[in-house]
C-alpha cells in the first residue's frame, strides 16, 4: 500500500520536474523583471495615479460619494464573480486537484491571495472615495473609509466564493450586483445634472464609519471561519473554469494579445446558454438577419446599452472636445453588441463561401445593425447630453443619427484587426523601446472615429448646431464608411482580410 503524500510534498515534485528545462536563474530574472517594470511604470504614472486617487482638494458632493462607493462595491463583485474568484495555477490545477490530498489546505493559499487581492482593491476604492468626497483635513475616525473599503472588499470576496460553489442564491446575487451599478451610475448622472453641492465637513460621518467598521469585521471574521470550513465543497470544474481564465489573462498580458480575452468572453457566454432553432426574417439579407437575431438574443447586454446613454452626461462640465471624444466612443460599444458576427466571418469565411457572398457583400450587409445601433446610440446620448448639461439649441439628434456610419465602420475595423503582428519594427522612444504591432491593435478601430472630427469641432465651439453641421457630418461619414468598405474588401474575393 502507497503511503500518502502531502500538498507540500506534491508542490516541491511539481516545482522540480517543472523547472527541470529551465536554466537555473530563470526565476529570479522573472522577479527581477516584474519588480523593474512596476519600479519604471510606477515612476512615470505615480503622480497620474495619485492625481486621481487623492487630489489637491475635494471635487464632489456627497451623492457622487455614495453613487462611487456603490459602483465600485457592485464592480468589485462582478469582477470577483468573473475571476472566480477560487482559483489554481495551471500545474496545480493538472497535477494536484485530482490527487489524493486535502482540498483545504491546496486551495488555502488561493483563497489568501484573492483576499488579500479583494482587500487591497477595496483600500483603494475607499481612499479614492474619501480623497475626492471629504473635507481636508481628515481627522480622527473619518480616515476609517479605506478600512471599511478593505474590508468591504473581503465581504465580497467571500460572498462571490460561496456563489463559486454552486448556491442558489448565486445569480440573484449577480443581479443585485448589476442594479448596484445601474444605481450608482444613475446617482452620478442625476449629481452632474442637478449640480449637487460639495459634502460638508462632517462626511464621513465618523460614527457611522466607526459602527460600519466593526460591523463589517465582525462579518468578515464569520464569513471566513465558513469558507475556510467549506472550502473543500467547490466544484472542480467551477475551480478548472476560473483557472482558464487566470491563464488567459495572463496569456494575453504576457504575448499582449486582447483577443484571446474577446474570445474566451464570446465562448463563455454562449456555453452557458440554451438556444433553440429559429428561421432568419426572409425580407431582410441573410446577414442582417442573423444580426438581428443574435441582438434578440442578448436582452441584457441591449439593456445596458440603453442605459449607458446618459453616462456622457457624467462629462456635461468637461471641455468639448473631450465630451465628444466620449460620445465617439461610445459607439463602439452600441454597435459591438453584434460584433461577434463579424469576428466569425474573418477567422472562418466557409460560410460566406457557401452562401455565395463576396467579402464586399458580407462587410455591407453587416454594416446595418451595428450601423443602426451606433445611430441611435449616439442621438439619444447628444440628446440627453443637452437636455441635462443645458448646451446649445439644435438638431442634435439629427448629428447623432448622422454619426450612425462611423460607428459602424468603428466597430467593424476594430473586429476585424485579427492577431497582434509582432513581427513588425519597434519603435525607438527615450523611455525604451515600444513594440508596434500591440500599439497598432490598440488604435485599430479608434482611428476610424476621426470621421467623426466635425462632431467634435462643434462640441468645442460650443455654439448652436445647423442643419448645415448636421449634412456636413452626415457626408463624412458616409463617404468614409464607403471608402472603408471599397478599401478593405473587393467583389471578386470571399476572405476577409484582418483590417
């Protein structure tokens, strides 16, 4: 009979036959590496960062204080809740989740990690908040924010663990999660309307901060003792599931390669739905149709799309031409509800090949949806941005409508930019060398938008809009979208090439 091995014993056999191949200083020069890429980026952003986590004095009202801490609780959870938030590292999850060793004390040190991950996010928040909301100085037990946000953050890491093992209560949870946001978006929107005015002196109130302390230690410490002792009920496949995702997010920081993040989003999504057949709308293109029908089939996606129209309004005191970069992209977001489709079309064209589509006939019939979607998008949001931010009198639902094309040609240059070419020169800067085919990736799509510069010049100007700006941007656009389409595909080939 073999005698029984220890997670510890299993650990240091999987470092040794792994670390076999490598040479011997491979290790150290990976720490060594990480520690000098945050000393550098640290150094270069560290006053940006402290810009926006702590300013030189405080820039909101309370309902921005307490719309922020509910966005960033209810995106806390949804980013646990996607990252597992249980996770192993790939020669764990190969080597010792099937072996005969004690689930508890292999899955403790994931479990201290993401705690102490949850932790330090929720600190963060908490001092942003604080440093943005509260009256200088802070004194006595106001400065308790960042704690309470620290340990907030430990709430919801336990919570998202036990929605991890399979509890009913687990989508309701993510629900919640969703109208978290959804309200605190809409807190921020209606303080940027109404002009809310500046927390007085005594936010945080310090009893309130001091009983929401001890309160939310008091609930960590239980939750805890209940996790670590049931630690060993989570699933395999739900610890193998957010493995993958660990993996590809580290794949796709590493080889700087976003796709791999797309894809696995798109795949995940329809793994987890239940699809029946349905017949395409025979009046409209083949491809429209299929637009439209995989729009039916993401309602909740449509939902926050719709919702987030009010979101440039959050910018209603901004300069110009940033409100209309905002507005800009935007789109992109409208019109990738569809986007999908088109990323399918580029990596496997067997389909259009059948249908007998040349790629000018595909990349034109899935210009509509997006087209479409972008359109409305962009007229409700000029809309709503003047309504609430009281801008100039015009027909700013007509330039909204008139930017549907650019948002179309956006999203299609951005679905079709394919793999990062790291094969093309770097470019010699005084901070070093930057590769440009990961800089060429960020920019694809975003440089299409310049279609939308006569927007952006009348948001600058600030004065009312004419029927004149609205053809104006209207003829851009459309010739542009055109120019795109004739550019990128031609009537005699099928394959969709990745531009």
């Amino acid at each position: 009979m073999t005698a029984p091995v220890t997670v510890g014993e299993l650990r240091r056999w999987v470092r040794r036959t792994q670390s076999t191949h490598r040479e011997r200083g491979e290790r150290l020069g990976n720490v060594y590496f990480a520690v000098l890429f945050v000393l550098i980026v640290g150094g270069m952003v560290h006053r940006q960062i402290a810009a926006v986590v702590w300013p030189a004095g405080p820039n909101a009202s309370e309902l921005a204080g307490d719309s922020l801490l509910v966005v960033l609780a209810g995106g806390l959870y949804l980013a646990l809740r996607r990252l597992g938030p249980l996770a192993l590292s790939r020669p764990a999850a190969s080597w010792l989740l099937t072996a005969p060793v004690s689930r508890r004390r292999l899955l403790l040190p994931s479990l201290w990690v993401a705690l102490t991950g949850a932790a330090v996010a929720g600190a963060v928040g908490g001092l942003a908040v604080l440093g943005h909301v509260a009256a200088r100085p802070v004194s006595g037990a106001d400065g308790l924010l960042p704690l309470v946000g620290a340990l907030l953050g430990g709430v919801l890491l336990l919570v998202a663990l036990g929605a991890q093992a399979g509890r009913r209560w687990a989508a309701w949870s993510d629900h919640a999660a969703y109208l978290l946001v959804g309200v605190g978006l809409a807190g921020l929107v209606a303080d940027s309307a109404v002009g809310a005015p500046r927390a007085d002196a005594g936010w945080p109130a310090a009893p309130v901060v001091t009983a929401l302390a001890g309160a939310l230690a008091v609930v960590v410490t239980v939750l805890l003792l209940l996790a670590v002792r049931r630690l060993a009920t989570t699933p395999n496949e739900r610890i193998l599931e957010a493995a993958k995702t660990a993996g590809t997010l580290f794949d796709s920081a590493y080889g700087l390669e976003p796709s791999f993040v797309t894809e696995m989003v798109e795949r995940r999504y329809w793994a987890h739905r239940k699809l029946r057949s349905r017949r395409l709308w025979r009046r409209v293109p083949v491809l429209v149709a299929q637009d439209l029908l995989l729009l039916r089939r993401r309602p909740r996606r449509v939902l926050w799309v719709v919702g987030s129209t009010a979101l440039p309004a959050l910018l209603a005191n901004a300069p110009g031409w940033l409100v209309g970069l905002a507005v800009l992209l935007g789109g992109l977001t409208a019109g990738g509800v569809t986007a999908g489709t088109i990323r399918i079309d580029a990596g496997n064209p067997v389909l259009l090949r059948l249908l007998g589509l040349s790629s000018r006939q595909a990349i034109g019939q899935r210009l509509w949806v997006p087209g479409v979607l972008s359109g409305l998008w962009y007229a409700a949001a000029l809309t709503v941005l003047t309504l609430i931010g009281d801008g100039p009198a015009g027909p700013w639902w007509a330039l909204g409508l008139a930017l549907g094309p650019v948002g179309a040609a956006a999203t299609m240059r951005r679905a079709r930019v394919g793999f990062v070419d790291n094969g093309l020169m770097p470019l010699d800067t005084p901070m070093g060398s930057v590769s440009t085919g990961p800089l060429l990736n960020a920019v694809a799509g975003l440089d299409v938008l310049l279609l939308g510069l006569p927007t952006v010049v009348q948001l600058t100007q600030g004065g009312p809009l004419s029927w004149t700006g609205v053809a104006v941007q209207a003829a851009v656009a459309v010739i542009g979208a055109r120019a795109y389409l004739n550019a990128t595909t031609e009537a005699d080939r099928v394959e969709l090439s990745g531009r």
